[in-house]
C-alpha cells in the first residue's frame, strides 16, 4: 500500500460546507480541463462532484472517451485510476486523491507469484492456457494478461470475456478474485469439479500435476474482505423472516451466498434491479454499505436494506472524502500536480492490448453473473424487467 501523507492541518480545521463551497469554487475555475469519476461506493458527500459514476466497466469506458479533459480525478480506488492512466492519452493525467486507497483483493496476486503459476502451468500441460484477470489487479498483472493473450474482465462483462477465452485457449487461469472466477464459470454451466483453487502462498499452488492438468478453470485464491461477510446464513434469515424479499448480491460474494440469491450482478446491474422493481419491493443487498444506503434513501417507495447485520464497508474507497478532494484540487489551481498515478510505458502497453480486449468484447448492458436455477423456480429466474 501506497503512504498517504497527512494533509494540511487547515483542511482538518474547515466544516464540510466550507470544503464543499471550496471544491465548488475549484471546479468552476479549472472548467472543462478536469473530469471527476465516482465510483458506487464512494461517500455521498464526495460522489456529488463526480460528472460521471458508473462501476468499473462504466468508469473505464468514460475514462477510455476522456480526450479533452486535462486531468482526470479519480474518486475510488488505485487500480482504478491505473487503468483510467492505461486507458487515456498521455496528454490526460490521472489523479487519485487519497494514494493509499488500493484494494485488499488487488493486493494478492503480484507478478512473481502469476509467473511462478505460470511456469508451474506449462510443465504440468501443454494445453493453451488464457489468462483472465479481473480489473481489480495491479497494472503489471494485467499486463502479463495482455502479453500471454489473455484480457481483464470487470463483474459486468466476466461471462463474454469468460466464454471469449475458452475459445481461445484449454483453459483459463483467473485471478484474482476466486468468487468472481466461479461464479461466473458455473453461470456458463461448468461445472463446480473442473474448477481448482491456485494458492499462491503454496508450493505449486497447492495442486498436483494431474489437478492442474485436468481443471477447466483455475481459480486464484483471492476475494474481496468486504464481500465475504455475507453469509449464507444470512441469505436463510431473510427467506425466514420475509419470503417476499428479494435477495441480491455483488458476484464478489461466496458461490453458496450467489447460489441463495435471486440476483448476482456488478453494482451498476443492483442498482438497475432495485431502480426497476415495483414499488412496495423489498430488497436485501450484499455489497458495499455506501451503495446500499444510498438506494434506500433513493427508494423511499421500496425497502432497501443490507443483507448483513453489520456494515460492510470498503475502508479503502472511505478514505476519498471532502478534503483529499479540496486538497488535489487546490494543488491543481497552484499549478501542482499531487498523487498523479503513472503506469510505466513498458507495463502500460501491455495492459493496455489486455483491457482493450475486453473493452471489445463486452455487451451494451450490465450482466448478471447468476445463473437459471436448475428447477427453474420463478424466484431465481428472475430479472429486472426492460
Ligand atoms: P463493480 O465493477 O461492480 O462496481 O465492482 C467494483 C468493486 O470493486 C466491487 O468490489
Ligand atoms: Fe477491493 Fe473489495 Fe473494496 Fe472492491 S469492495 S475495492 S474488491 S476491497
């Protein structure tokens, strides 16, 4: 993790008006030369200034478009803005206002460890094997994809992408989110035993030859800290205490909890199914709490609440508030640029061939990574209406 020098002691001391009235200010000088992207779980304090949110997907392809803009100010996560770097000309420069906000998820797969995975993979087989990872990596994990002709996925595009690599190889390693990899594997219909879990921190990942050579898909042994908290148990006190209520989760979550829900999907394809639904719905929601919250409060004529009994928060995308925000933006009007995230060309041009592989092949609308239950029953069948 990137260290995030204290700011300023005068920004501790301003109200949150102040800070607002300040980035107001701020914004309106430096006009159209600055674009401000917001992620879904930032703080509703901070994603009020965003000119575009959206999920990954979205916020790469609006990145991707960003020609005019000077300066791009990325509230959400390093990964993030690496690929908002990797996406847009030199001329674009990209700023995260918080540097020590990463990604717990991102941090367990380093390039040593994929190569050592790799080389592992090619004594064991000689089937082609695709590499996938999803965006939340680091830039030079995508771009080994992008060298040994694999791609990044996001959670609204991993099944295209998915089913686009199998044509193209044996197999697929994908990393480094497990839950993502299986999820969106058993929604293509393959089943649970030709997938294996890789573990970096084991000699060989901790398979034999014979496992390596006879999986479909190899799971890396990462996830997400803030999407594991839900819990299947969780998923049958809602079905107890409200049948009607519908249940839908981050494909971050465990395969068991996916299983339980009506709804799996990235967290623009949640927002659509709640903003969709009849009013008087009832919604139980596994992701981020910022998101959930600002649904229910967005809903007043349904009821919106988290499927956990806690709050389950990104403490990395909370550390973007009002201040970070003033402060890159103060630095900006000074003439200085400040937490300004660079991807090396060497990386950058092989990250870039891996995005913009996936940026080909993804579908006009969000997906859901859950697949039709095999009994068909209307509950897990459906989806949000068009
Ligand atoms: P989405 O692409 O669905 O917004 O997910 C990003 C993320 O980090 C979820 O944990
Ligand atoms: Fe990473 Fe999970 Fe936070 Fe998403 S919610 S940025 S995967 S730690």
């Amino acid at each position: 993790m990137l260290f995030q020098p204290p700011l300023p002691s005068r920004y501790a001391e301003m109200t949150q008006e102040q800070m607002a009235d300040e980035i107001t200010r701020r914004r309106r000088a430096i006009g159209r030369r600055l674009v401000i992207l917001g992620h879904h779980y930032e703080r509703d304090e901070v994603l009020r200034f965003a000119d575009f949110t959206g999920d990954s997907l979205k916020l790469s392809q609006i990145a991707a478009e960003q020609t005019d803009a000077e300066f791009v100010v990325f509230c959400g996560v390093h990964f993030m803005a690496e690929s908002a770097d990797i996406l847009t000309d030199d001329s674009v420069r990209v700023i995260l206002p918080d540097i020590s906000a990463g990604c717990s998820m991102a941090d367990m797969a380093d390039l040593d460890q994929l190569e050592e995975a790799w080389r592992f993979l090619a004594d064991a087989t000689t089937q082609t094997i695709a590499p996938i990872t999803y965006v939340n990596s680091a830039a030079t994990i995508k771009a080994f994809c992008g060298r040994h002709g694999g791609a990044c996925c996001t959670s609204g595009n991993a099944q295209p992408i998915l089913e686009w690599a199998l044509k193209h190889g044996d197999k697929v390693i994908f990393l480094p989110d497990q839950h993502l990899g299986r999820n969106t594997a058993y929604a293509m219909g393959i089943n649970l035993s030709q997938m294996v879990l890789y573990d970096p921190e084991l000699p060989d990942g901790g398979l034999s030859t014979e496992q390596a050579r006879s999986a479909r898909i190899i799971l890396w042994k990462g996830y997400c800290s803030v999407h594991s908290l839900f819990t299947v148990e969780q998923c049958d006190h809602i079905r107890r205490v409200d049948p009607d209520c519908r249940i839908v989760v981050h494909p971050e979550c465990p395969w068991e909890v996916v299983q339980k829900a009506d709804l799996a999907g990235s967290t623009e394809f949640i927002i659509k199914a709640i903003a969709e639904s009849p009013a008087g719905s009832r919604w139980a929601v596994g992701t981020e709490t910022h998101l959930v919250n600002r649904l229910a409060g967005r809903h007043l004529d349904k009821q919106v609440r988290s499927l956990a009994g806690v709050q389950c928060l990104c403490t990395t995308m909370y550390r973007i508030d009002l201040g970070h925000l003033l402060w890159v933006l103060d630095e900006l009007s000074a003439g200085r640029m400040t937490n300004r995230v660079i991807v090396p060309p060497d990386v950058r041009d092989d990250a870039l061939v891996a995005l913009e592989r996936m940026l080909k092949n993804v579908p006009s609308q969000p997906q859901a990574a859950k697949p039709p239950s095999p009994d068909n029953s209307p509950r897990s069948t459906q989806r949000p209406q068009s």
